[in-house]
C-alpha cells in the first residue's frame, strides 16, 4: 500500500532530524582529531627544522598505526547498536565493554613492538641523520598513549551505538585544548622540547580515554552490565573487526600507490598532489559524518527487526550523499582562490593543483554516495563484503593509477584514476544496497 504524502514527508522529517542530530556532532568530533597533529606541528614547528621534520615522521607512522584499527569505532558502532534496537541495553553496553576491552589488549601489543622498533621504523620511513633522533624520541614517547587512543576508537563506537555523537564531540574538544595548553607549557615552559610535545599529547589522550571510561562504566553500572573481560565477547568483536580490517588496509594501499606514483612525476606533481590530498581528506570528513551516522540508525533498525526502516532511512541518506557531494564540490570550485594560496605560492605547483581540484569537486557527488553506503553496510555488520569489494577496488585501481606515468596527463590523470577508484566502490555499494542482502535483522547479525 503506497503511503500518503503527508506521511512521506513525515517520515522524511523525522529521518532527517536524526540524521543531523548524529552527524553535525560527529563531524565535529572528527574535524577535531587531526588537529592534535596541528597543533604539535606550530609548537614544535618553533624549535628548529630538524625537529618538525622529526615529528612529521613520527605522526605518520602513529597516524598509520591507529586508523589501521578504526574498525574498533566501526564494528563496535555497528554491534551496540544493533542491540539497542532490540531494546536490551545491558547486553549493548557489554558488547561495547567487550570492544574497549579488545583496544586495550592491541594498543599494549602494539607499544610493546613500537617501542624497541622505533629506531627502524624511523629508518625505514626515510628519516635523515638530523631529523631521525627527534623522530625516536617522539615516536617512543607517544607511542605509550596508542592504548588510550585504540580505547577512545572503541569508546566512540560505544556512543556512536547508544545514538549518542555529542559526548564524543565534547571530549575531543576538551582534548584538543588539554594538548594545545599541555604541549605549550611542556615544551617552552618547563623546557623539554620535542619530548614536552609528546608527553603533552599522551596526557591529553589518556584524559580523554578516561573520560570515555567514566561515561562508559556508569553506563554499564546503570543497566547492570560487566565491566570484566570477556573471552568470548572479546574474540566476537575480533572477528568483527578482520573484515573492515581489510578494507581499511586496501584503502590506504589506495592512497599509498597514489601518492607513490605522484612522486615519481617530480617535486612539483608530488607537492600539489599533497595538497589535493589534504583537501579530499578534509572533505571526506564532512561526508563520514553522515556515513557515521548511518551506521547507528541502520544498525538500530536492524536490532529492532524493522528492514523497511532501513531500506527507508537507507534511501534517504543516500539523497542525504548526493546533495552534500553537490554542495561540497561547488565549494571546491568557489573557494579555490582563496584555498590554493594558504598551500602554496609557486605558480608551477599552482597551475598542477588547478585541474587535479577540479577533478576532486566534479567526483564529490560520487563519494557523498560512497561515503553513505559504506556507512549503511558498516552499520548493517556487513563486513566481508565491504572488504571483498575494497579489494577489488584496489585490483581496478593499482594497474590504471600505475600506468598514468607511463602514458602521461600528469596529476590531473592520477586523479581521474582516483575518480574511477570511487566509481567502482560506487558501483559495488550500490550493486550490495539495491540486493537487499545486507539487510539481516535481530540483535546479532
């Protein structure tokens, strides 16, 4: 039986206030991550070349270790979430419990080969003979804070599945001006240089870890769930976690190879490839916000058994992705005299840049539905399949983005390839959403 309009639009209201409601904090909270790496850059940026230098290789190789475990956010999201929309609150936060639990086993894993391994890891990402001593000291110091920071992943998932995005908003505001302050007074005031840095951060990561755990245990002591590990639960979120592990990993392979092959073009390709790089990752922020957002409401609906809410609020987020990668790439084009001079002023890198960001604001409609999608499957606990399809993005992408230097056209034909990566992970997602066979319902998939 057709609805009538007027309960069209109902429902559409209501999806809608939902979907702003989870989205305008997540975008926030997410916006506000990579700044703790900015903020390390202006302050240690003052105490000399070698030692930005340092850092920068040191944040890589920290960045790349923990969001190779953002799936702790993505499947714990999912899993909660599920089980609050089958109304059982007690096992939700338990299963959240059993993904903190999870982080904090692979951060302290995690530190233990970081820790000895520094001075390779640095030696292997290039470091010179100046930089390389600041770059250990960084990386070995703020390599203690990678089980706060694998906690954090995992207690926003919890949020994210309770429906809640503004706590995770507030607690990485509150982080990001604990490490601004931390890191001056560390650094300049008592003296200890790129060291005051490090420790600076890992304070503020592991207050906001703690803060997590405050909101998490009461939670947990509200609706009378344990707060001790749990084998089982522990090794079910693990197994979650593998599949979105692989497509995270094929992902940033993706990336890797991008910026691989742009670096073989030269100085002046590789410099305006940074740069489209950083705004594709800044705009990609905007629309995992509403990606973020799906994987709560879907995996809600699910838990509560209704598919025809979820192929509803599935369409209209989809809607959701199109007009924001609209909005996002007449941005782009606009703001493109105003944004390529904070970057850079050579002309050379300027007159690259140019073409390659209009390449980037033409793909934006494609990757509002891509990002959407993603976070519909995510939220449905359909990981092995995101991970078949990343895969084979990747297959698609490597040979055609490899030969661009071969055949030529330069940064504006990388991207194109770029472009044709977000195709397929279109056409895949989409080919998976229109099936239906995401759609399994209960309290576990």
């Amino acid at each position: 039986m057709t609805q009538a309009p007027a309960t069209v639009r109902a429902h559409r209201r209501r999806h809608d206030r939902e979907i702003i409601a989870l989205a305008v904090p997540a975008f926030g909270a997410l916006v506000a991550e990579p700044l703790f790496v900015m903020v390390d850059s202006a302050v240690v940026g003052h105490l000399g070349t070698p030692q930005l230098a340092g850092l920068g290789v040191a944040a890589a190789l920290l960045m790349t270790a923990v969001s190779v475990f953002v799936f702790l956010a993505y499947a714990t999201t999912a899993a909660v979430a599920r089980r609050v929309g089958a109304g059982d609150l007690r096992a939700a936060i338990r299963q959240g419990m059993d993904g903190i639990w999870l982080a904090l086993f692979l951060g302290t894993a995690v530190v233990a080969v970081t820790l000895p391994a520094a001075p390779w890891l640095v030696d292997v990402f290039g470091a010179s003979e100046t930089a390389a001593p600041h770059a250990i000291t960084y990386l070995r110091i703020s390599s203690l804070g990678i089980p706060a920071m694998l906690i954090v992943l995992a207690a926003t998932g919890v949020l994210r599945g309770l429906q809640d995005t503004s706590t995770p908003l507030y607690v990485a505001v509150g982080g990001f001006a604990a490490n601004a302050a931390l890191n001056v007074g560390l650094v300049y005031g008592a003296g200890f240089g790129i060291a005051g840095s490090a420790w600076g951060t890992v304070i503020a990561q592991c207050g906001m870890a703690v803060a997590y755990l405050v909101v998490v245990v009461r939670g947990a002591r509200t609706h009378g769930a344990p707060l001790r590990p749990d084998a089982a639960g522990i090794r079910a979120s693990a197994q979650a976690g593998v599949p979105l592990l692989v497509r995270t990993l094929s992902l940033r392979a993706v990336l890797m190879i991008a910026t691989a092959v742009a670096a073989r073009m030269g100085d002046t390709d590789i410099a305006a490839h940074q740069i489209a790089l950083s705004l594709w990752s800044l705009l990609a922020f905007a629309l995992d916000a509403i990606a973020i957002a799906g994987q709560a409401i879907i995996g809600r609906y699910l838990g509560a058994g209704d598919s025809a809410g979820a192929r509803e609020v599935c369409r209209r987020m989809v809607q959701w992705g199109i007009v924001s990668g609209f909005v996002l790439g007449i941005l782009v084009i606009l703001a493109r005299p105003l944004f390529i001079p904070l970057f850079t002023g050579d002309q050379a890198v300027h007159d690259t840049l140019l073409p390659a960001l209009l390449v980037i604001a033409l793909s934006q409609p494609i990757a509002g539905v891509v990002f959407v999608l993603d976070g519909v499957l995510m939220g449905a606990g359909d990981g092995p399949y995101l991970a078949w399809a990343m895969l084979l993005t990747l297959a698609a992408f490597a040979p055609v983005a490899l030969l661009v230097p071969v055949f030529g056209g330069g940064l504006t034909a990388l991207w194109w390839a770029m472009t044709l990566m977000m195709a397929v992970r279109l056409l895949t997602l989409w080919w998976r959403a229109r099936s239906g066979r995401w759609i399994v319902t209960g309290a576990t998939r």
